[in-house]
C-alpha cells in the first residue's frame, strides 16, 4: 500500500487497505464517520474521510 505522506482525505481503496476489508465495507465505515462529521456540523466529502480524523477514531 503506498498513501501519499500529503494526502489529506482517505478514499474507500485506502481504508479498505488499512482496516483490511472489502471496498463496500470501507464505504460503510466511511459514511457513518461522515455522519458524525455531519452531526458536529463539519462540512465533509461523500466517498471520502479526512485522514486526520479516520486516524483519530482509529487510534483512540
């Protein structure tokens, strides 16, 4: 797996590598962390998790 040190947003293929499942179950993952994006009033990308936050809840 190669991820750009730059890269500001995950896409599905990138969680999907990283918590090593399928690409529909990273959409899953990727749209209830977008929700609590939401919930919190943060504007978010559909499809896409900001890496700083995906690594956030992971590591917590």
């Amino acid at each position: 797996m190669v991820l750009k040190s730059d890269q500001t947003f995950y896409n599905a293929k990138d969680v999907s590598e990283i918590l090593g499942v399928s690409v529909t179950s990273a959409y899953r993952v990727i749209k209830r962390l977008n929700e609590e994006l939401e919930a919190k009033g943060y504007l978010f990308i559909r499809g896409k998790i900001s890496k700083k936050f995906f690594d956030q809840k992971l590591y917590q």
